[in-house]
C-alpha cells in the first residue's frame, strides 16, 4: 500500500505541469474527504469498498444494525461526489486505517 502511495506522489513529479495541477486537486480533494468523515465512516467504507466486506459482514463484526452500516458507506460517497478522487482516496484511507 505504502509503494502505491509512492508510486502516485512519483507521478505527481514525472508528469506535466498540468497533470500534476489536476492530480494535485484530486489530492486535496480527497484529503479534504477524509477530514470530514467521521473515523466510523472511513473504517466502515475502508471496509466496503477497499477491502470487500459485505454490509452485513462489517455489522456483524462491529455489533450494529446492517442499516448503520449502509448509512456510514452513503454519507462518505455523498461526501465524495467527484468520482475522479476515488482511487486517490482509497489510497490515502487504507494508509489512515492501516497505518
């Protein structure tokens, strides 16, 4: 995960000024998602989305309603409306919750 991380910020450094303009949005972008969600939410949608849990799995595991689950994932793609931040933010939510 860590050499993914890598491998995007030296891309940031080997691509032209306007690419890394727009990459450099999208990291903000993403990094701007991340402070606004609560750490239920990053764990919840980490799970979900970048590791595969299903809905009922993660509320077994964290003892709450299925229905808690789906809300917590919604609100963080509510949050994150511009799909194009979506790997940028996967990378930098598995190194929040990993890390």
């Amino acid at each position: 995960m860590e050499s993914d991380i890598a491998g995007y910020l030296h891309s940031l450094r080997t691509t032209s000024l306007e690419e890394r303009a727009m990459q450099r949005q999208e990291l903000k972008s993403a990094v701007d998602v991340i402070k606004s969600c609560t750490p239920v939410q990053q764990r919840r949608f980490y799970l979900n989305r970048i590791l595969g849990y299903s809905f009922t799995e993660i509320a077994r595991k964290e003892r709450c309603s299925e229905g808690a689950v789906r809300l917590s994932i919604n609100k963080v793609l509510k949050i994150r409306k511009n799909k194009k931040i979506a790997y940028v933010f996967g990378l930098l939510l598995s190194y929040i919750v990993e890390g």
